[in-house]
C-alpha cells in the first residue's frame, strides 16, 4: 500500500495550542475510508495520552493541506470527534482535546484480544492470514442481508440517531432492524454494511440523498406538529429576543441554527453553548429570553443548574405519524424486493 507524507500535528514555534508530536498517515490504497484513518489515528492519540487535554488540532484546511484532502472530509472527522466527546470546536478559537475525553478501553486492550486470538489460532495450526480471512468473513456477514429489512438512520447527533433507532425497532416490531448513526458516518456505513433504506428527518434529506449516491432509497420522515409549535414559538418572538441554545456538538447546534433560520427566526440573536463548556452555558443562564436544550443535555440535568428554568424547551421531537406511514410503505417495498433465500435465512 502506498502512504502520503504524514501530517505533523506539532503547532508553531511559539504557540501553545498543542503538545502533539505524532503524524497522521493516510493510506489511499486501504479498503478503510480516508475519514475514517484519520479519526482512528486522532482518537487513538487522544486515549494514549499522545494528544493531551486542551492541545489544540490542526485548522481544519491546514491539515486537509498537508493530507491532501478534501477539507471537508477534515471538517466531518472533527465533527465526528466532537459528537464522541474528544474534542470541542468553538467559532474563532479552533478544535482542541476535550479537558475529560471520554474513557475507553484503548487500544492496547484491543491489541491484547487480538494478541490472544493469534497465540490460539497458531497452536491449533492456523496462520495469522489464516485468522486475518476468518475475521473478515465472520465481519462481513453483516453485509448480507437477513430476514428483517435492514435500516440506516441517520442523524445529526449521536444520541439521537440511537433513540429514533429504539423507536423505530418499537415501531415496527419483528419487520426492521435499525442502526443509528451521524449523517457523516453514511458513506462508510453503506460502504460496509448491507442497508435496505436510510431513514432521516427531512431536515436532512438532501444531504442524505447525497451522501447515498443512489445505493439504497433515502425516506425523509416528517416530524411532529410539537416541534413545528415550538419552531413556530421561537420565530414569534420579538425582534431582539436572545435565545439559548444548548447541546453536545458544534454540529448540532449548527442544525438547531438552520431550523431556526428557514422557520423564518429574524432579528432574534443566538446564544449557543456545549454541554461541555461551563462559562458557555453560564452566559446562556445570565442573557437569553428562551433556552433549547438538546435530549443529551437534558439527561445530562443541565437544566437543573439554571437561574430560571423555566425558560427551558426541550428540543426534541416526535415522528408525525404520516412520517411513520412514509418508512412503513419503503419497508413493505423493500420486503418485497429481497431476494427469496434472504427471507428465509
């Protein structure tokens, strides 16, 4: 496989954004998408310590520069790394390493699991290419499809695609399989494992269609009349208004930004802060007229903390249930295309 020179992490002379001294190497040749490297050479860093607590991440086209990638692609494995908690991204002052990253196992852990498998599999008589095919085949199994139609939804937030998943399981019990996941994660979702459909919100859909390429049909689920209400509520207020905005990741509160802003929100300032980030969120307490919190950072109790809580709206949403009937008729549909020995697998 041939490698593209590393991307060294190390900051300027002179400047405190990062400790780091690690490079990053994309492979162009790997199976593995280039997105998908990077965020595991950067989470791998992250929990061995190699990037330490506030070090501060390359600007987002430096280092698709040094790569020679997309910066897209960049700005998607920093949004990535923000919604898994490694990093925290704020408008003017870059990405830097989450002051508590979340706790993993590492990779060391894994390294040992894999350590043990190939010590086995030599003393019964078996080649570490030997195991390296069985893995492969035993991973792509998953790619196959199965008696159940087979669901991607796809969200802008981690917590949610997981939820609405449960949801949709409960929806249609004994009929779909759903996996949740980030709107970003789709091109290596569909890259390596089988899906039916994919399943959004219609805030969404294009970028979904997108993002599929036409490999499998994208369904734009409407949302219910609850949190058209509460849009609607947001974009009456008076000109002037300061609403606060509250959730995990940049990318989500980008999404409650360009809800608010096609709702028709003039003239009402934006307060956004991350439930990570304590001065944020006291400067949303002490100035804004209406609070939005996300599912995470209501779970979390930050509402509990707040001088006045009952400015707080959570926003959330429910499926309207034309939305349901949309994905009920795509299932039936896929159903009906499977191939005969899928069904009864």
């Amino acid at each position: 496989m041939s490698s593209e020179a590393p991307a060294n992490l190390n900051p300027p002379a002179g400047s405190r954004a990062s400790t780091a001294g690690e490079s990053l190497d994309v492979e162009r040749d790997s199976d593995v998408p280039i997105s998908t490297q990077i965020y595991w050479q950067l989470a791998y860093q992250i929990d061995s310590g190699r990037l330490l607590a506030g070090s501060r991440l390359p600007p987002v086209r430096e280092l698709g520069a040094a790569l020679r990638v997309n910066p897209n692609t960049i700005r998607a494995v920093y949004r990535r790394l923000a919604d898994a908690g490694y990093v925290t991204s704020r408008h003017g002052a870059g990405t830097h390493v989450a002051d508590r990253p979340p706790e993993r196992r590492g990779a060391e852990a894994l390294a040992g699991v894999v350590a043990e498998m190939l010590r086995r599999a030599a003393h019964a008589g078996f080649t570490a290419d030997e195991v390296a095919a069985a893995t492969f085949a035993a991973a792509t199994e998953r790619k196959r499809p199965g008696p159940l139609v087979r669901v991607l939804f796809a969200e802008c937030t981690s917590a949610d695609a997981g939820y609405d998943a449960e949801r949709l399981v409960d929806a249609f019990p004994g009929l779909i399989e759903v996996e949740g996941a980030l709107i970003d994660d789709m091109p290596e979702r569909l890259d390596r494992f089988h899906y039916d459909l994919v399943a959004t919100t219609t805030f969404h859909a294009d970028e979904a269609q997108v993002l599929a390429a036409g490999r499998v049909p994208v369904v734009a689920m409407l949302v219910g009349p609850g949190y058209l209400e509460l849009v609607h509520e947001i974009a009456g207020l008076k000109p002037g208004s300061r609403v606060g905005l509250v959730c995990p990741s940049e990318r989500g509160a980008d999404n409650m930004l360009d809800v608010l802003r096609l709702s028709g929100a003039t003239g009402i300032e934006i307060v956004t802060a991350l439930t990570t980030e304590p001065d944020a969120l006291e400067k949303v307490d002490a100035t804004a007229d209406l609070i939005l919190m996300s599912r995470e950072a209501l779970a979390a109790g930050l509402d509990r903390g707040l001088s006045r809580p009952e400015r707080v709206r959570s926003w959330t949403y429910e499926f309207d249930p034309s939305g349901l009937e949309l994905l009920r008729r795509a299932i039936e549909h896929a159903a009906a295309e499977r191939p005969t020995e899928a069904l009864g697998a």
